[in-house]
C-alpha cells in the first residue's frame, strides 16, 4: 500500500503497534534505502534513483516501494507535455525523533514541508496561467 502524498505540512507521529514506525525503522536498517533516501533531495524517478545509488533498478523498484509505505519518501508526478507522465520521488522528511517512554517508542518524522504538485509544476515549468 503506497502512502498518500500529504498536501498539509506537519510532523508525523508513529507509536508502538502502529505499522508506520516498523516500516520506518526497516527501511533506515536498510542501506540501500537509507542511499534512496540521500539521491531524493531533489525530485527523481525510479531509474534515476537507481542510476545515482548503483544499484539494480528491480532493486529500485523494491526499495522505492518500501519507502513510499512510510512518511520518508513522497511520491509526486513527473509532467510531461507529450503525456508521458512519471512517477518521481523527493524525500519526505528533514529531522526524525525518537523518544523512549514508558509506552515504548515514537517517532516523530519532520516533512520537508513541500507539496509534491507545487514541486512537479516548478520543476517541468507548468503553470496555472
């Protein structure tokens, strides 16, 4: 299940049996998502992330799947006027906390504050107008 792109900025907050926090720390275990994570400052494909972290883009596919079920990395629209549109990916998140209580963990993960539709229009050039 891909993670809707989140149009509100705002932390996300993930507790002990919640799905999100499991996800979240697997994908930061996992080097090659942890590379994904580095390579997505900047809005990118699949097969552009693949092409700048060296690995296999089945590996890519894989990997940008994982991170799309947590609040790391959002996925957005890539225009094209031909109408050739792709799914591109930007990381989600600028600051993560964990905090250790009584209840167990938290995470807390930082968006990056961004729309992804804001970004796709920026980046391809399209405007409103």
């Amino acid at each position: 299940m891909k993670r809707q792109a989140s149009y509100a900025t705002g932390p996300t907050t993930a507790t002990e049996g919640d799905e999100t926090l499991d996800a979240t720390f697997d994908v930061l275990a996992d080097p090659d998502c942890r590379a994904i994570l580095g390579a997505a400052e900047t809005p990118m494909t699949t097969s552009e992330l693949a092409d700048a972290c060296d690995i296999a883009l089945s590996t890519a596919y894989r990997k940008v799947e994982r991170l799309s079920e947590t609040p790391l990395l959002v996925e957005g629209v890539r225009f094209d006027p031909d109408g050739d549109h792709a799914a591109e990916y930007t990381r989600g998140a600028t600051d993560a906390t964990i905090e250790l209580d009584a209840d167990g963990v938290t995470l807390t993960v930082a968006d990056s504050g961004t729309d992804p539709l804001t970004a796709a229009m920026d980046a391809t050039g399209i405007s409103a107008d």
